[in-house]
C-alpha cells in the first residue's frame, strides 16, 4: 500500500543544507496499522507528510496505492488523495464556517456524491454527535472537534489515514476515547491507518512501530500488543 524507497528530505537553511530524513526505507501493507515515534525534531511529521504526498521528497521515491508519488504533478497527487486518503490533525482542521455536519459532508460532496447529507450524518452518529451536527466549531469542546475531524476523515472511505498528533491538544481522559473511536472506525472500514505520535500508549496500540532518530530509522517492529494478538 505505502513504500519508501532511499527518502531523502532536505531543506536550506541560513546555516546551510539541513537534512531531516536520510534514506528512508519502509514499507507498510493494506490494513496496517503502524505508529512514527521519535523525539521532537527526528523528522515524524516530515516523513507523514511526504507519505502522504503533501510535501516532495529531495530525492528517493514514495509508493502510495500503486502509484510513485514523484511522478505526478501538484494536481494529480491532489486527485490521488481526494480517492485514497483521510487526515486526522492535532489541531482538527475544521473549517470555522462550517457546521459540523457541513464540514463532514464537504469531502463527501467534493466527490460528487448526492448521498453527501446522509453519510455525514451517519457518520457523526457513530462517532456519538447526532445531536451536535449543527453547532460550529467554536461551539464544540476539543475533543468533539476531534470527533469531528475522525468522522470526516472516514467520510470519503479513504483506504489510508495518516494522523498526526491525533490526541495532542487533548487530556488524557478525552484523546483516550478519541483513540478507542479512531481505532475502532479503523477496524470497521479495515483502513490503513500511519500515525505520528509522542503518546507511547497509543503507539503500543498499532500493528507496529517505525522510530526514528535524527531522521533514520532505527527500529520498525511489531508491538507487545501486536505480538500476543
């Protein structure tokens, strides 16, 4: 499903040329779920967002549902994740405008589909909103803001869903039902889920953990919890 070939990121600096990630190697399979831990600065959210095809890489390639991401243009890597992935980001990404039903059927009818209303309202149902689908975000607390972003991301039945941070602006009570949400709506709609975290419980919860220091990988094993499944 997802693939990176010798990744390499580097940017220029006042300093000179700074590289985050150097020579990245991974693959991840359909229906994986897989956690990016590393300290601050070791290049997580780098890697997320190159998977993901909203950055380009300095060099090395990147596989994403079949497809070699450099390849592409700016407007074909935005069909390819308007077809195949969701978003879930730390600080939810809600369009201020918007209702939370509005901002779950957005994705939806960008698609073209008439039954838009409809699935966002299911979906705000099963993530336990069906009474708050028409109050804007600054009308929500955190973490049904988060709700939220987790329902839109699983509206367009996106078959990989990158998050980053999906708990960080919340408190531990709130981002640990957040959490048992998120991996639940990934088991029913068997996605591909890759996420970026600091929260050692919640990576324990993946399939696997890649961890990277100073912009290497330097483990890529299966949980504990994986393990005794």
């Amino acid at each position: 499903m997802i693939e990176t070939r010798n990744l390499v990121k580097a940017v220029d600096t006042s300093e000179g040329v700074l590289t985050i990630l150097k020579g990245i190697n991974i693959r991840i399979e359909a229906g994986e779920s897989v956690a990016i831990v590393g300290a601050s600065g070791s290049g997580k959210s780098t890697l997320l967002g190159l998977m993901a095809g909203l950055d380009g890489a300095s060099s090395g390639e990147i596989i994403l549902d079949e497809h070699v991401l450099s390849e592409l243009d700016e407007e074909q890597r935005a069909i390819l994740r308007g077809q195949v992935v969701g978003f879930v980001f730390q600080s939810f990404q809600l369009l201020p405008s918007l209702t939370a039903l509005e901002n779950v059927m957005l994705p939806i009818e960008l698609k073209g589909d008439p039954q838009a209303r409809e699935k966002a309202s299911n979906l705000l149902d099963r993530v336990g909103l069906a009474e708050r689908w028409h109050h804007y975000p600054n009308q929500l607390s955190g973490g049904e803001q988060q709700r939220v972003a987790i329902a839109r991301a699983f509206a367009t039945e996106a078959r990989v869903l990158f998050a980053d941070e999906p708990t960080g602006n919340l408190d531990t009570a709130t981002g640990s039902k957040v959490v048992d949400l998120l991996f639940e709506l990934n088991r029913e709609f068997s996605t591909t889920l890759i996420l970026v975290t600091h929260d050692e419980r919640l990576a324990a919860r993946c399939d696997r953990q890649v961890r990277l220091v100073a912009g290497e990988v330097v483990d890529a094993e299966q949980t504990e919890e994986a393990v005794s499944a």
